[in-house]
C-alpha cells in the first residue's frame, strides 16, 4: 500500500539547512497497524504528513498503491486526502462553531454526497464512536475524548482504507486516551490500515507493529507479537 524509497526532507530556514527526514525507507502494508514513536523532533510528523500527502518529501519517491505520488497532480492528491485518508491529529482540529454531526459532514460535502446519504452517514458515525447523544453539541460542549472521537467520525466519514494519527491521546488522560485506543483496534479488525504516533509506551506497545524514529531516521521497525 505505502512504499517510501530512500524519503528524503531538508527544510531550509534562512541559510540554515536542517534534515529532518534522511534515507527512509519503508513499506506499509495492507492491514498493518502501526505505532510510531520517537523523541520530539525525529521527524514523526514529517513523516506523516508525507504519507498523507499534506507535504512533499524533497529527495527519493513515494509510492502509493504502486503509484509514484510525485506525478500526481493537485486534483488527484485531493481526492486522494478525501477518500483514502482519515486524519486524526492530537489538537481534533474540529470547526469550533458546527456542531458534532456538522463536522462529520465536511468530508462527505466535498466527496458531493447528497444530504439524505449525508445525513444517514453522519448518523451511523456518531453510533460507530458512541455519540449519538451528541450529534448537536458544539465542540466547547464535548470533553476532550468526545472531541476526538468526533475527529475519528469524521477521519471515517468517506470510509478510508488508511487512518494517520499524530498524537491521537496526547491531549486525553489515560483512562480516556485507552477507549481511543480501543476504538483505533476495532477500526484494525475492520481491515483499515492505521499509522499511530504515539509518546505512549504503553500504547505503542498494544500495537503488532512499532517503528522508531530518532534524528529523522528510521531506527528500528520491528513486528512483535501483541
Ligand atoms: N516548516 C519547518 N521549517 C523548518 N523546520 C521544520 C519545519 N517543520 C518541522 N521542522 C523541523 O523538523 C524536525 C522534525 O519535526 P517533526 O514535527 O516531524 O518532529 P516530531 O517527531 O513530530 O516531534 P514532536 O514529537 O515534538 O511532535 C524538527 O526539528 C523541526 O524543528
Ligand atoms: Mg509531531
């Protein structure tokens, strides 16, 4: 599914060059179930937003489902981040004055849904994270694990194959943290393919697969048993 050949990312900030990815290489695939970790500054987002195609690598090739992401224009990478991707980030980064289901529907907008599929949608996402009881709340009405379980219902909402998380729990405590965890392993079992940053040893470590990143290299990426 994601093919990373030798990824490069300099970021150039006055005449100060810093690497932030260097020589990575690494294959995902299908179904795999990620964690990856590393100290602050090691490149995790980096690397996710490449794979998310939110970022452009500056050296080596990309290739999602055997497709270089280099040659794929602007209205592909689109569809692309709509369709294929579900993002999940440590902030929610839900539109704070629309309610819980019109969050879960901005996705299903740009897909060009109509407002009955929408809606059915909607519905059986707030079931799928146990918010029905919430669909009209405002994210300043919601606790921190509503919010993100509202941020995964939309992640959902165009039934993407593969779900990239930053730092899903970082702003939950670990009682509410471990029920998105839980939730992240249903969406595992459902067959999705999911990428979790993670500072959580105790959650990367429920997790069949962990990659270690450190100075903007893969250190380590290793399956154990779960
Ligand atoms: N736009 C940018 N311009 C310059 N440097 C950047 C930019 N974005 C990130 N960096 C640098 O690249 C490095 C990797 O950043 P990245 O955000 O990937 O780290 P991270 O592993 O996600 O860290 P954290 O755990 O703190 O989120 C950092 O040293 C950061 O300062
Ligand atoms: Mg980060």
């Amino acid at each position: 599914m994601i093919k990373l050949q030798n990824i490069s990312k300099q970021y150039i900030t006055g005449s100060v060059k810093f690497d932030a990815l260097l020589e990575i290489n690494l294959e995902i695939k299908e179904r795999d179930f990620c964690a990856v970790v590393g100290p602050s500054g090691s490149g995790k987002s980096t690397l996710m937003n490449i794979i998310g195609c939110l970022d452009i690598p500056t050296g080596g090739e990309y290739y999602l489902d055997n497709k270089p992401v280099s040659s794929l224009s602007a209205d592909e990478l689109a569809d692309i981040r709509n369709r294929k991707i579900g993002f999940v980030f440590q902030a929610f980064n839900l539109l704070p004055y629309a309610t819980a289901e019109e969050n879960i529907e901005v996705p299903l907008l740009f897909a060009g849904h109509s407002r009955k599929k929408r809606l059915e949608r909607v519905k059986y996402l707030l079931e799928k994270v146990g918010l029905q009881d919430k669909a009209l709340n405002k994210p300043t009405e919601m606790s921190g694990g509503e919010m993100q379980r509202v941020a995964i219902a939309r992640a959902l909402a165009n039934d993407p194959p593969l779900i990239l998380a930053d730092e899903p729990t970082g702003n939950l405590d670990s009682k509410t943290g471990e029920s998105i965890v839980r939730l992240f392993h249903e969406l595992s079992a459902e067959g999705r393919t999911l990428l979790v940053i993670t500072h959580d040893p105790n959650i990367a470590s429920q997790m069949p697969r962990i990659i270690h990143m450190q100075d903007g290299r893969i250190v380590n990426s290793h399956a154990h048993a779960a």
